[in-house]
C-alpha cells in the first residue's frame, strides 16, 4: 500500500467500527499511514491495547484531540461551553482535562492537542434551525435571514465575553505546560456550528493575546467552508493574515452543509477544493478526518490528486 508519508488520519473515520484499539489503528496502518490522530472518543480501555502499538513503532501519534481521553460528561464534550465557563469549577476541571491531554500527546511523541474551545450557548438549537432553513428554502431566503439576524445578535452581544475567558483559560493551560515540560502545540479549531468559537477574527484575537505562547489555528477545512456557506466568515480570505499561525489541519471537504467527505473524489469536483490548500501546505501537522462512509478507494484516490496539486506548488510530500 502506497505511504502517505507526513499526512496523518484520524481515528474517527473507524472508531465505531472497530472499538478494539489495536484493530482500529490496523486497520489505518493499512491505508498506509503511518501516524493518526487519536480522537476525543478514544476510551483508556482502548489505550491499553494501543499503547504497546506505539512503544513498539508500529504506528506514530501526531497529535491527540481533546477532551483526551474520551470523557463521558457532556459538558466536556466537543459541543460545549469548554474553556469559556463562566462557572469556576467547571472551567478549572475544562483547563485540567485539556492538561491532561497535552500530557498524553506528550507522552506519545504527538506535535499537537486540537482543542475545541468553547461557544456561545442557546436556548435553542439554533444550527439546526439554520441549516433546515439553508437546506430548504436558501440563504437568500426571508426565513434565514431572520434567523440568522437572531444568531448574530446574540453571538454578538456575548461572543467577546467568552473569547476574553477562553484566552484566560488557555494562558494558564500554556504557563502549566511551559512548568510541566509538555512541548506541544494547542490548536484552536474552526468549528462546524455557527454559535461555536472561534470565527477567523476571533481566532487572530486569541492567538494575538497569546503572543509566544504555544497557541494557533487549527483550520478544519470541512467546517471553514460549512461556516463560510452560511455566512458566518470568509473562508479563504480571512485566512490570509492568519497563515504563519497554523498549528494544523482537519483534511476533509463538505457537500453543502454535510462534512467529513474525501476531498475531490466525493464531491465530483476537481477545482474547488485548490483554495485550502495553502493552509495544508503550511500546517505542522496534516490529518485527514473523514467519515465512516469513506471507502478505501476514495481515500487513496483524494489522497494521489491532493498530494499531486501539493507537488505541482512546490511542495513534496
């Protein structure tokens, strides 16, 4: 099997599927990565069988994704309030578990934790609301633009307060990884919810704040392109001033507002998907997060065309 050399895979295209650790990396392994990314339902059971894996050098750990190792409690989930709570306790345990997931990183050789940081909470499920009326009736529609009125009003009147916590939350996260020694890099990702932190501007806030400190984007490419659809930022350009602060990248692509597809080959588009790739270029860590229904063959295939457009700018892989 082809090596895919640098680029890393992420457990969530397999977990469900092989709830047996070794089995799931395997399974990777034999798409010809050679590193994964271990994912936020990762369970420490699952560790047990994989860590020999690792000690061994049959597979590398790229980076891990908190909250790490799986944590049943929703409000340390991936869709939650996370580093922004106003609630003291609540938001020193969300500092500790991410801790704690930098330590694993480090103790697997990992480069990088991606980290969800936080979002402003509804009453409502205001994405889905959104994407119903996207799917439906269209962007332009009276009905999306009402309620997207009402998401903006909202994020706005609160977004700034949980930006100032979450760059409260991640100093003391970075001072107690400087004390510890874990060297390694927390990557802020673009979220696939209109409500969840960060937009692009206020990823340029939180790193700006953080300056020196081990802080960037993680740009997930399926979710920048979700959210540029429905209007929330510019996927591409507002890129621009934020290029020398890729800590990584999520390699999928989006079908309307549906992620987690193979770039290129899913699609059926040959072009589109060339705007992301500066910032694949430019990342430190690359991993492709795709869906259970990706097959091997479209895997291999997205893989040839993007790491043939990498080569033809310059770039080897």
């Amino acid at each position: 099997m082809e090596d895919k050399g640098e680029f890393s895979f992420s457990t969530c295209w397999n977990i469900k599927r092989q709830p047996a650790g070794d089995a799931m990396l395997r399974e990777i392994r034999g798409l010809g990565f050679r590193r994964v990314e271990l994912n936020y339902n990762v369970t420490e059971a699952m560790l047990a069988a994989i860590e020999p894996m690792i000690e061994r050098g049959e597979i590398g750990i790229s980076s891990v994704h908190n909250t790490f190792p799986h944590v049943p409690d929703p409000d340390y989930g991936t869709d939650s309030v996370l580093l922004g709570f106003e609630d003291k306790e609540k938001r020193q345990r969300a500092v500790d578990l991410l801790i704690r997931s930098a330590e694993y990183a480090r103790r697997y050789g990992g480069e990088a934790v991606v980290v969800h940081p936080g979002e402003v909470p509804f009453p409502n499920d205001i994405s889905k609301e959104l994407e119903q009326i996207y799917s439906g009736q269209g962007r332009d529609s009276e009905a999306y633009r009402s309620k997207w009125a009402e998401l903006l009003e909202r994020r706005e009147a609160y977004s700034a307060g949980y930006v100032q916590t979450i760059i409260e939350s991640l100093d003391e996260v970075c001072n107690r990884a400087a004390s510890q020694g874990l060297h390694v890099r927390f990557g802020i990702e673009t979220r696939s919810r209109p409500q969840q932190l960060p937009t692009l501007a206020e990823a340029k806030t939180i790193i700006g704040a953080l300056k020196g400190a081990p802080v960037g984007i993680w740009y997930d490419t399926g979710h920048a392109i979700m959210m540029d659809r429905l209007g929330l930022y510019d996927s591409v350009g507002e890129m621009e001033g934020l290029m020398e602060d890729i800590v990584g990248v999520h390699i999928h692509e989006a079908i309307g507002l549906s992620d987690h597809w193979c770039p290129y080959v899913n699609s059926g588009n040959t072009d589109f998907y060339d705007a992301y790739l500066p910032m694949i270029e430019r990342a430190q860590v690359k991993v492709y997060e795709l869906k259970a229904a990706c097959q091997p063959g479209e895997i291999h295939a997205s893989h040839r065309l993007l790491a043939a457009k990498l080569a033809g700018r310059g770039q080897a892989t």
